[in-house]
C-alpha cells in the first residue's frame, strides 16, 4: 500500500510540481490532500490521517515550524517532512527540535526528496547532504559560540521576563499566567508587553519560535494561536 502524502505549500506551483512527481511513483506514494496554510495544514492531518507530511516552513498563518510542533504532539504518527527555500542553522535545529523527520532545500534533487520521503515512511530520518554539511558545522563549533548567542538574545529579559516568556511560549494566555504566578491580569499583561518589545517580536508566534530556536519550550497547543487574554 502507498504512503499517504499531505502536501502543504502556499505555492500552487510547488504543490503541482511535487504531485506530478509523485504521480510517476504511484506504487510508493499517493498525495491524499493539499493545503496552503499551517492551519489547513494542522486540521487536515486531523482528518485525512496522513503518513507523511511535506510542509513548507514559510506558511501564511502558523508556520512550518509551528505545524511540524503540533503535528508531532497531537498526530505523531504523520511523520513531518520540512521544505525549506534557504537551509540556514537555526531552522534546522528549529524544524529538528520541533519534531521533523527530514529537512529539504526546495533546490534539492529530485532524488533527495525521494530518498527522504522512502526513509522517512520507513521510520527513518534524513537531511539532504547540503543542510547535513551545515548542520555538522554548527555542532563542530565550540558550544560556547551557541550559548553566548541564546544569552545574548535573552539576557534583556528580567527572570520573571523569561519566566512569562516560556509560559506564552507553551501557549499559557496571560489570564493563566497571572494565576499560575499569583500575579494581577494587569501585571502579568505589563511584562508581556516589556518582554515582547525588548525581543522585538509583536505576537505569540514570534514568542514561540523565538522559544523553540533556543530551547525553551518544545510544543504550543493549537488553541493559543496568537491568544493574549
């Protein structure tokens, strides 16, 4: 029996591209459903129950990272495969820390992709050659490279900063915080509002994946997306 394929890119050109290939491998993989944004993407898993999925990280709505988190906390048996147009460090690590089975350059051969999807189906993980290189670069560097990179992103932030900050992170609204700290609405509501303008971010996407790039947090439920109250 094929592998069941969900497609999610909010580039029609992609999509059909990665479908007409797939279409000459009929006997291995059979593309059961397309979306164009995370959320699609995270509702049609729900109810397609797809093997594998072939996300793009640059999505409209959640992104790449963020689906591949909820896909592998709710539905660990579609199996995330991430697409991305630059194969940069931090996404890497990000796609690999949220969940994802392989990680692909979209310049990456058409062999490459299905090399990845036959190990991936299979219960394997891989990385196309180019974003394996990368990735061994980074982890070569001496780890206090990485570690006075994440403090020097998070070192603005006050202790209870960055208590707040893993707790929105994790998809608490600022209602649960306050009652999980014994804080007042208000003031939990003053320092998330600090803490966001000293990380330059402008909502609880932008706090999550700043999170998961740096290892705070591992997952946020689908039902935060962008809650405040």
């Amino acid at each position: 029996m094929p592998s069941k394929i969900l497609l999610v890119d909010d580039h029609r050109i992609m999509r059909d591209g990665i479908r007409a290939m797939l279409n000459g491998h009929a006997e291995e993989f059979a593309v059961i459903g397309e979306a164009e944004t995370g959320d699609d993407a995270v509702r049609m898993t729900r109810k397609l129950n797809p093997d594998l999925v072939l996300v793009d990280i640059g999505l409209p709505g959640l992104n790449g990272i963020e689906v591949t988190t909820e896909l592998s906390r709710h539905y660990p048996d579609s199996r995330v495969i991430v697409l991305s147009m630059y194969g940069d460090e931090d996404a890497i690590v990000a796609a690999v820390r949220a969940g994802a089975r392989a990680f692909l350059v979209k310049s990456a051969s058409r062999m490459d992709l299905l090399t990845a999807l036959r190990t991936v189906s299979k219960g394997g993980s891989y990385l196309s050659p180019s974003v394996s290189d990368r990735l061994l670069s980074r982890l070569q560097k001496p780890n206090g490279n990485q570690e006075a990179q994440t403090a020097r992103v998070l070192d603005v932030l006050s202790p209870r900063e960055l208590q707040i900050l893993r707790l929105v992170a994790e998809g608490k609204s600022s209602k649960e915080v306050a009652l999980l700290l014994n804080l007042s609405l208000e003031t939990v509501r003053s320092y998330r509002k600090s803490m966001m303008k000293k990380l330059q971010v402008n909502n609880a996407a932008g706090v999550t994946q700043l999170a998961i790039t740096h290892g705070l947090t591992r997952f946020r439920p689908l039902a935060a997306a962008g809650q405040e109250n």
